[in-house]
C-alpha cells in the first residue's frame, strides 16, 4: 500500500485575532520555515510589562525541522520578537538590506549580532529551504524594503503578501509589483494570506507623496517658528519629506528618541534616506541656531510615557523644551489603545504655547495597509483556491472575508483561523485540523516568561487594594508569642493617620493566635491562614477593602 503522503501545515503563532506579533510557521514533512517573528505592546492590564511575544513552545519540540526565518519588513511587529526568539532558536534569517539592519541594531543591544546567521535576499530572489523555495516580491509600505512572498511547496504556491499598499506614487519611485502577482495567479495559487489590518475601510489607502505636499504648506505657513515632528522612526519615506521639506525651507533637522537616531543613522548608511549635506545636526547644535533654522524629528507619536515627545511635553528633556509658538506636527494615527496617551501629550504641549497639528487637523499621515478597493486588486490578481486572511483583529478577518466573498471565492475555502489552529492542504482540500500551543510570552525586563497570569493578578492586586504585611515571632518549642504582632502597611492606608486601625488589628491578630495555643494549632501554613483570614474579614467590615496579605513567622 502506498504511503499517505504529507500535507502542507499552516500554523500562525500570533497576528491573527489582534494587532501585532505576526509569526507564520509553514511545515512540510521534515521541514519548517517561520514568516516573520514580531512583538506586540503590552494591554493596559499587563502591569509593568514591557512587550508581548509569541509563544514559540511547539517550534522549540521541532528545533531539528526548522530551516529558517524568512522576514517581509522591518517593523516592530514583524521582527521586534527575534532577538528572544532567536536565543532559543538559532536558525539562519533572511530578509531585505533595510530590514536586517533594522534587527542587526537590536541584536547588538542583546549581544547577538555574532552569533546569528542574516542573509541579505533582494526583490525577485529565490532561496531554497529545505522542501520550500521562497521568492521575494517588491511591495508598497510605511517602510522602505517591504516584501510578500511566494512560497513554493510540494503541494502548491502558497502567497504571503505581508503588510502591503498600493502606492502609483512611492517616496523611491519603486512601485509594487503587480506584474509579478498577476503571473503567480496565471500559473496557480493554491493559498493567499492576506493583510486584513485596514479591511474595514472603503475605497483606496492615499499615496505617502500625498504627505509631503501637506508639509510643504505647514512650512511655508511657519516662516518663523520652531518645527517638530514626531512619526514613527521606521517611517523612512515620512522622515525622506520631512527632510525635504527642511531642506527646501533653508533649516537643519535635528534627531532625537533613540530608536529614530538608529533608524536614520542606519537607513543613511545604507543609502535608503538622502540627507543633503549639512542639513543633520547634533542635538546638542540646536542651541547655536534660531527657531526659523530648525526642525527636529521626534519619537513618540503614540504618546509613549518615556519617548522623547512625552519627555519634552512635561519639561523633562534634557536638551529640548517647548517655547511659545512651537509648531509640533503629529504625523501618525493612533494604534488602539494609545488614544488617551497622546491626548494628554497634546494637551500638555498646548499648554506650553505650541501650536500641536495632528491627525484629525490635517492629512499629515497616511496608513500603509490596504483599504478594500486594494484587498480586491491583490485577490483578483492572485486568484488562490483557498483564502486565509491574516494581520487584524477578529473584525478585520472577518470583513476580508466578505471581499473575498464578493469576489467569487467559495465560503468553504476561506479560513478565519485563531492562532495555533492548524490548516492543513493538500493539492486537492483544506481543513482546520487540530492545535498547538500558541499564546503570549511576556518580557518584563530582562525576564521572559517568567512573569504568568498569577504574578499579573498579584500585580493587579496591589495596585488597587495595596499590601499589608504582619509580622511575629514564636518559640518553637513551645508556640508561643515572643514578639509581635507588627504591622507595615504600603499602598493601602497611611498608617500614621489610622494608628486606631492598626492597634485594632493587631489585637485582632493577637486574639486569633491566642486561640491558635489554645487549639495547639502549629505549623506555619496554619498559622499563616489563620492570620490572613481574620485580619481580611475585620478589614473588610472596616474598610470595605481588601489589600493583599503577607504574614511572615519567625521562630527562635
């Protein structure tokens, strides 16, 4: 009998069903390629966290398989996770000259750069891995380098269109290549992925040149003041019109925000940002130049609570404060979530004098996802068998189903997957069968992982209810008290000024181990509950609170 013959997996460990930390896992028999490897930020509920990350448990269970991360663009959602990721699993890493100098930065923060394998590819590259060819193909972004791919697998092509737009008029003249996907849907796709992020949204996504005109005009209308921008630092093509427009008005730009001066120092380097000569200074240069000289480029439009903005916005930068008369232009739009932040920066910069333009003023930003005019372009072009559409929240999935819908694609060949669902094709059908173990990892300082559900609720626990921690001292041979009961209190009442309270508490305290020795109740744990329980409850009738309750026992 003649052996089953494997089936091609599709498994996405994040970017489905939420915004950020796309990863893809493609697997072959004995091979596995991963597309892309992405972090998000963390919800408001996730305290003290700094980022969120894919879990990557069922890669580590099949190590031996993996042949490579191949990357579509240099955006934090789709390489912020390699430097974790790559410590556990060292495999090779390919992608574009922009998006691998993009992570070599952040390898070298994590003293990687010389231990990981990067291999620059080019648009129209091929590159074998394993079962797998990989072809690069040129799209349209809010970064410079940006790829879909075309995988080639025993079963069929598979297209992995990454973030993209339709952009006629680039910032670099390079316009997507539509030619190349209309040749793919000549020749057969068995599935696409597609991004869903702004499939919601009617009619087409403005060209980022559309941009550059509307600065044009805020400069020529600002002869005198003081210019700031803030936009995104991987933004290159925004910061190219910046830049521009700076050169055409006769001022300097000046960088702050680390991760924009290592965005444009990079990008310089590599050739894919033009500054004319002697138009970057130092930020330290400001000083020596007068406010219709100068424009300075900034982090921190999602109003991120130690960016560069938000820093100068509330006095705390070292080098920049607000003068009256400031124009600050805020060219990006809000991730969800971050609304009220960036609220509070404009408030708080208003008050200082500037004049703040944002989103809801002016067109000083446009979106790089494609709007449904552009979905429908790249579904009619690559015509796939099987739909899966990818990059969004459940909302997003589900409205690009409906295009693909419209567009004649069967219902039953569309797939609206969570991550860690398991799609598995075959030359001839498609299905969901079974899981594997997806979720999220969270990084909180130099701890991955370590940091789960029980620590957040603590976390969330002290937050709102505070801590109070009770202390004794016992004999061990004989249980009895020696010292104590002592009560700190943090974060729950000042203690200074409910010193009733606590004498209250403690002889509640010492009532309950007083019954303790009379019960010849011992053991610590016992004790302990004992403790928690009746201080919590008298807590509770006083205070209707409920803080969190440590006790700690010393025996001598």
């Amino acid at each position: 009998m003649a052996s089953k013959k494997p089936k091609l997996k599709v498994i996405s460990l994040g970017g489905l069903q939420e915004i950020g930390k796309n990863m893809t896992v493609f697997e072959y028999d004995n091979d596995i390629i991963i597309v892309d490897c992405g972090l998000a930020f963390p919800e408001d509920d996730m305290l003290g966290i700094d980022l969120v990350i894919p879990d990557t448990t069922y890669l580590m269970k099949n190590i031996d398989k993996i042949r490579g991360i191949v990357l579509t663009h240099g955006h934090e959602d789709h390489i912020g996770a390699l430097p974790y990721v790559l410590k556990e699993i060292n495999v090779p890493v390919f992608g574009t000259l922009l998006t691998l100098g993009l992570l070599e930065n952040k390898l070298k923060e994590h003293g990687l750069n010389k231990l990981v394998t990067l291999h620059t590819v080019v648009p129209g590259e091929k590159v074998k891995l394993g079962q797998f060819q990989v072809e690069f193909i040129h799209t349209n972004h809010s970064i410079a380098d940006a790829v879909a791919l075309a995988i080639t697998t025993p079963v069929g092509v598979v297209v992995h269109t990454g973030d993209f737009k339709v952009d006629y008029t680039p910032i670099d003249g390079d316009v997507m290549d539509l030619h190349r996907f209309a040749e793919l849907g000549k020749e057969g796709v068995l599935l696409l992925l597609s991004d869903s992020t702004n499939a919601e949204r009617k009619g087409f996504t403005m060209s980022e040149s559309s941009v550059g005109g509307v600065f044009d005009n805020i400069f020529s209308e600002t002869p005198k003041n003081r210019i700031m921008v803030a936009t995104f630092s991987s933004n290159i093509h925004r910061i190219q019109q910046i830049v521009n427009s700076a050169y055409k008005y006769g001022r300097k730009v000046a960088i702050i925000g680390r991760s924009m001066v290592n965005a444009v120092r990079t990008s310089i380097e590599l050739e894919y940002l033009n500054m004319p000569d002697n138009t970057l200074i130092d930020i330290s240069e400001i000083k020596n130049y007068t406010d219709d000289k100068l424009v300075i480029i900034t982090t921190g439009s999602q109003g991120e609570t130690m960016s560069a903005l938000s820093r100068i916005a509330s006095n705390e930068h070292k080098q920049v404060s607000i003068r009256p008369g400031d124009k600050i232009i805020i060219s990006a739009s809000s991730i969800p979530g971050n609304e009220k932040n960036i609220s509070n920066v404009i408030n708080e910069l208003t008050r200082k004098g500037a004049d703040v333009v944002y989103e809801g003023i002016a067109d000083i930003h446009v979106s790089g996802h494609a709007r449904q005019e552009e979905l429908k372009l790249m579904l009619s072009l690559i015509k796939p068998k099987y739909f899966m559409p990818v990059h969004g929240e459940y909302v997003h999935l589900l409205s690009h189903k409906e295009i693909a819908l419209s567009l004649g694609i069967p219902k039953e060949n569309i797939f609206i997957m969570n991550i860690g669902d398991v799609l598995e094709l075959s030359k001839k059908d498609a299905k969901i069968n079974g899981t594997v173990p997806a979720g999220q990892v969270l990084v909180d300082g130099l701890g991955v992982g370590d940091v789960g559900n029980i620590v957040l609720r603590d976390r969330k626990n002290l937050s709102e209810n505070g801590l109070m921690v009770v202390v004794v001292t016992i004999d061990s041979a004989s249980g009895q008290i020696l010292a104590g009961p002592d009560i700190i209190s943090r974060g729950f009442v000042y203690v200074r000024e409910s010193e009733d309270l606590m004498e209250e508490a403690k002889a509640v305290i010492n009532d309950a181990l007083m019954k303790c020795e009379m019960k010849h109740i011992s053991g610590w744990s016992n004790i302990k509950n004992v403790i928690k329980d009746t201080l919590k409850n008298f807590l509770w009738q006083k205070t209707k609170r409920s803080p969190m309750i440590l006790p700690i026992i010393m025996e001598i």
